[in-house]
C-alpha cells in the first residue's frame, strides 16, 4: 500500500503575523514530499514513524469535535500492520513536515472530506483549516493548520486574516537573476519554544506597536510586491523585513548568522529572513543575483525555491 503524495510548504511571508491576523503567503515546495506506506522492511525510522501514528490516532480518537469523523478502525488496523509515513521532508526544518502527514491522514481515513477537486467555497477552506488545526495540533500543541491546507491543496495560499484565506496565483517563474532560496542552518529549529518566546515579547507595549507598524506593514506589503510581480518594490520592502527582524528578533535567529544576516542588509546582495518559527531549520533568503550569492555564501547548503 501506498498512499498519494503530499508536498512540503513554504511560508514565503508571515512567520509570527499569521498568529496574530495579519497577512501570509504560502507556497507548495515539490523538492520534499511524503506518503503513507506499509512496509515490510522495519527500519528504526519505520518503527518510529509507526509508533508516532499510533500516537496520533489515540489522540484523534480522544478528540470531542463535530468538525470531523475519522475511519478510526482502518487507520488502527494500517497502523498494526506496520504503516509509516515515508517522507522526504526534513523535520524542524519549517517547512511542513507534520503538514504533510496531516494531509496524509485526512485523505485516506476522513469521512465525507472536502476534496481538491470540488468547488472550494470561503467556507469549506476554513472549515479544511479548522480541521486541519486541530490535527496538527498534536505536533504543535497549536496549529494554525495552514501547513496541512497547503500540502492538501497543493497550491499557493493567501492568508488575508484567520477567518479570510484563499487560493492564490503567483507569477510564472522566469529565469531571470534574481531569487527566492532556502539557506540551510544545520540545526533543527522547535515551534513551541519559539512561540512561546514570541507570546512573551507582544506582552510588551513597544514590541505590540513595532509588530503592527514595521513588521505587519513590510510583511503585508512584501505579498502585495510579489503577488504583483513588483521585483525592485519587492526587494526594498524585503530589506525593510530583514532589518526589522534582526533587530526585533533575534532568538529566533540562530547566533551564528546574526553576522551574516546583517551583511546581507549592508551589501544589498541578499536579505534573510525567517521561514516558519525560526531557531533553526531553514532561513529564507532572497538575492537580486543569485549565481553571485551562491558563490558568495558557497560554503553553505543553498536550495533554489523561485527565480524572477
């Protein structure tokens, strides 16, 4: 048995603003997917898969909700005949790993799902969302569920407000020299501690007044640049992000590219910024020339994600 496949995702902008109602595009990234399988061989990482299911379903058979109703003696009776989800998807990563596993299991054990083929009313998005926001919260502790929505639809995603989301179009890629990428950090990045380090600052008036008026207002204007195919606006209003995070929040950044970050900002060749929570995993980074960068910063894993 094998099931579909379901692709990572990639927060291009609104890490942290999405939590407080503020805008956020997300993308599929179809270099990393998973799938649920039974197999015959059991590795350590089946094994572990396997027991992480198990989890799952003991947590999705507790759950008291009338949003949705799982096929729980299937997923049971797959779960004991040694099924994992086999995945390419680096975990911690901020890239969706639990998203995809999410979507895995809504697809094959979810009674009358939203499927991707009907018409994808307001409605029946925030409901998949809902859905998929209690499931994941099983990861997270607290899901927005726009991880899974993304791998389930596989399509880009504005996020106007939590109770606004659409799909979305983005501009064709073009091979031209500039360029979204991932920087790997080698360290594995947790969302909980990260958010919860998150929640403490907004206690604070003048971080509150720096997120809606900086980090909101850049974030928000970013998706609009994008969106638009506005590639100079784009970039200036990226370097706006880059600094504002920099200085604003820092223990999300791992220590060890606090330099290189601020170099970026200062030669105007790249601008970094979080993808996902941050603390690790991968760091986004957009360059006006990205051969130059990959020369510059060729000591460092680099994935392309989007040229323009």
């Amino acid at each position: 048995m094998k099931g579909p496949l379901f692709y990572a995702k990639i927060l291009l902008f609104g890490e942290y603003g999405i939590i407080k109602d503020s805008k956020g595009l997300a993308i599929p990234y179809n270099n990393y997917q998973g799938a649920l399988k039974i197999s015959e061989e059991i590795t350590e990482d089946v094994k572990s898969s396997n027991e992480n299911l198990l989890k799952l379903y003991r947590y999705l058979a507790e759950l008291d909700t009338d949003l949705v109703r799982f096929d729980l003696d299937a997923f049971y009776t797959d779960i004991s005949k040694g099924m994992y989800f086999d995945s390419s998807i680096p975990q911690g990563y901020g890239v969706g790993s639990s998203g995809a596993l999410v979507a895995s299991v809504y697809e094959k054990y979810a009674f009358d799902k939203i499927t991707v083929l009907e018409n994808l009313t307001k409605d029946k998005l925030l409901k998949l969302k809902q859905v998929f926001s209690l499931m994941e919260s099983f990861f997270h502790g607290k899901s927005s569920g726009l991880d899974p929505l993304n791998s389930y639809l596989s399509l880009p995603i504005l996020i106007n407000s939590n109770n606004h989301i659409e799909p979305t179009g983005i501009p064709y890629q073009k091979e031209g020299k500039a360029a979204v990428f991932l920087l790997d950090s080698k360290i594995i990045g947790e969302t909980e501690p990260m958010v919860s380090i998150f929640m403490n600052k907004m206690k604070n008036e003048g971080f509150r007044k720096m997120f809606s008026e900086e980090f909101a207002t850049y974030t928000d204007a970013c998706i609009d640049n994008f969106l638009h195919g506005d590639v100079k606006t784009l970039f200036s209003n990226v370097k706006g992000l880059s600094k504002v995070v920099l200085e604003n929040f820092k223990p999300m950044i791992p220590s060890s590219f606090h330099k290189m970050w601020k170099q970026g900002i200062e030669t105007n060749d790249y601008y970094l910024k979080l993808c996902g929570s941050g603390g690790g995993g991968y760091i986004l980074g957009f360059a006006k020339d990205y051969d130059k960068v990959k020369k510059e910063l060729k000591d460092y894993n680099l994935e392309l994600v989007y040229r323009f």
